[in-house]
C-alpha cells in the first residue's frame, strides 16, 4: 500500500522525527523515529507488513506489538485526512 502525504501537507524531517502541517487546519503532527520510518517505507512504496519489518529491525519492539502500532498510526494519519492511499 503505497501512500502519499495529501497536497495540503508538509512536512519537515527534524532531529526527533519528522513534522506535519495540515494547511487545511493549521494542526501539526509530530511523527517520532519509528513514526518517520513507517511513514518513509510507506512512502517509498512499501506495504503495512513491510513497515511492520523495518520498525522490527530497527527498534528493540517485538513483531505483534509492531505491528499494533504500524497499523495504529496508518488509521490515525488516514482519519485525519494527512495521507492518500
């Protein structure tokens, strides 16, 4: 599943993450380390299993729990309208 962040957003990659603007709201998100990784394997045209693998192998967290927040995250950013599928 690849996804796109929605034309009204931007982004910034900061030390901690990376941040989201929603144009539309003035709301700011901030993604930290882990949230940047999910959101750059999406991005980079990679699916929720393959998020669930780099968050894994990059950070001390064990497959299920992973794979609890890679969804998490991808039902947040898409109720809040910041990605498109």
């Amino acid at each position: 599943m690849a996804v796109r962040f929605a034309k009204d957003v931007s982004t910034a990659k900061t030390d901690y993450g990376t941040v989201l603007l929603d144009q539309r709201s003035g709301q700011y998100w901030e993604l930290n380390p882990t949230g940047t990784l999910v959101v750059q394997t999406l991005m980079d045209g990679g699916g929720e299993t393959d998020a669930v693998d780099a968050v894994v192998a990059e950070f001390a967290v064990d497959r299920s729990r992973a794979a609890q927040d890679v969804s998490a995250l991808i039902g947040q950013l898409r109720q809040a309208g910041l990605v498109v599928l």
